[in-house]
C-alpha cells in the first residue's frame, strides 16, 4: 500500500454522490491515519510517523489553513489522544 502526505476532499452531490474536490497537503501531514471534526469545524489529523495531530481550520471558499500541531503529550492532555490510536 502507498503512503501518502496527503488528505483527499470529496463533495457530495444532492443525491449524496462523491467527487474528488482536490487535496490537502502541507505542514505536518506525515502518513495520516484518522482525522476528526471539532464541533466550530476544525480538522485534526492523526499522524503515524510523527504521532503529532495536524490541526487545519478553513477560510469562506473553503480552503484548508495549516493551524499548528498537537505532539503526542499535548494530544493526550487535550482529550485527542484518540486519533492516535488506531482503530
């Protein structure tokens, strides 16, 4: 299997069909492995090879900003020790 740096984005159309809409790719991305919402949007990104969380959050036309990262010890005090786990 190849590993990748990088997040796929998908659309849905009204009916709920799928289309690639680009990637995400950049700071801190490292073999991603599971990602979550937060509940005001932001995207954390597990990472395998750093065991960091990438955090993303996005402008009005949708495009995913870079905001920083959650190394382990940080991630497990903030409550998002979860993504580190595979599931």
């Amino acid at each position: 299997m190849e590993q990748s740096d990088s997040i796929s984005r998908f659309s849905f159309d009204a009916l709920g069909h799928a289309s690639l809409s680009g990637t995400i790719t950049g700071i801190g991305l490292d073999i991603p492995i599971g990602l979550r919402f937060s509940p005001w949007g932001e995207l954390f990104v597990a990472n395998e090879e750093t065991s960091a969380v990438s955090r993303w959050t996005f402008d009005v036309s949708h495009n995913a900003i870079a905001n920083g990262s959650l190394r382990r010890r940080q991630a497990v005090s903030t409550g998002w020790s979860s993504l580190l786990r595979p599931r």
